[in-house]
C-alpha cells in the first residue's frame, strides 16, 4: 500500500484490500449523499450509518482498483469496526496535504 497516495488496506476474509480516496472516488461519494459541497459530506460523514459505510467502503475499493461487483461483496463482508477504521484512514491519507 502507498500511504502518499492515499492508500490503505482492510483485511478481508484474510486478504489485503486496497483502498484508496481518489479525486473520483471522492464526487462518487458526494453524488451518493446528494452532497453539493465537502462541508454537507463532512457532515454526513460523522454521522455514517451502517448502510453509509457500506457505500463509501465500496466507492474506496473501487478507488483501490477493485471492480464494481467484487467491491460490492468484499463491503459486504467486511467486519463493521475494521471497515470504519480503514474508511477514516483513506480519509486521512487522502485529504492530507
């Protein structure tokens, strides 16, 4: 994983995962949300449900080169606590300058 460019990893069903916030990744979120600026998507971020995380999960793994139907399941597998953690640090290292 390269963590300048925003990447990290979740372990899933004992596999690495990349995921990685890309500048594409990021509007994808934001379209999802119906968002039109970071501060509403910040906002909504700190106030994720189970089904947000599993949105923004699957949108990080794209971003990390996963195709859409296998990022689909791997959100689906993945474990809640590790998922919001690697979510917040593809987060981190994505929007730090």
């Amino acid at each position: 994983m390269n963590g300048a460019r925003g990447e990290t990893k979740l372990w899933v069903d004992g596999a690495a995962l990349r995921l990685c916030l890309t500048l594409g990744a990021l509007a994808e979120i934001e379209t999802a949300f119906a968002c039109t600026h970071l501060g509403e998507l910040d906002a909504r971020l700190r106030a994720m449900s189970a089904a947000d995380l599993k949105i923004v999960l699957a949108v990080l793994l794209r971003g990390g080169g996963a195709g859409a139907p296998d990022a689909a399941q791997m959100a689906e597998r993945a474990a809640p606590a590790e998922a919001a953690r690697a979510v917040a640090e593809a987060f981190r290292l994505g929007l730090a300058g």
